[in-house]
C-alpha cells in the first residue's frame, strides 16, 4: 500500500463565508484526489510546535506557539 497526505486549509469570505463553502472545498479536493487513484481515509488534525524567533539583537522576538494543521490522508493499494 502507499499513502499520501493532503494539507487542507479552507479559505472563505469572512462576511458570507459558510461551513457549507468549507465542506464544497474539502469535496473538491477528495474528487480530485480520487480522480487520480487515491481512496480518502480520513482527516487528521497534527499539532506542532513552532520554535521561538530571537530576532535580531533579540529585537522582534516571538515566543514559540502550538499550532494544529488539517491533513487528508488518503491510500493507493
């Protein structure tokens, strides 16, 4: 088997965006992906953590930060 992972991060209009443009989105890119042999499993959050920047001369630094990124995870057999 072999498998592939998607990052998805939805965009929409603060003002008239809707869950139903996110799921039109997330749709798109599973037909797509599908189009191609892949078979859709499933969506993963990852959390990471993001190192601290010391700036330079320590001036701009920002502190280190978890953050969660959206993954498709989809399989070829």
């Amino acid at each position: 088997m072999e498998y592939k992972v998607i990052p998805f991060i939805a965009s929409i209009d603060p003002k008239t965006g809707t869950s139903a443009h996110v799921a039109v989105q997330l749709e798109n890119l599973i037909n797509i992906t599908a189009s191609e042999g892949w078979k859709y499993i499933r969506l993963e959050s990852v959390t990471t953590f993001v190192n601290p920047d010391n700036g330079c001369f320590g001036l701009g630094a920002k502190a280190g930060y978890n953050t969660s990124r959206q993954m498709l995870v989809f399989v070829k057999e």
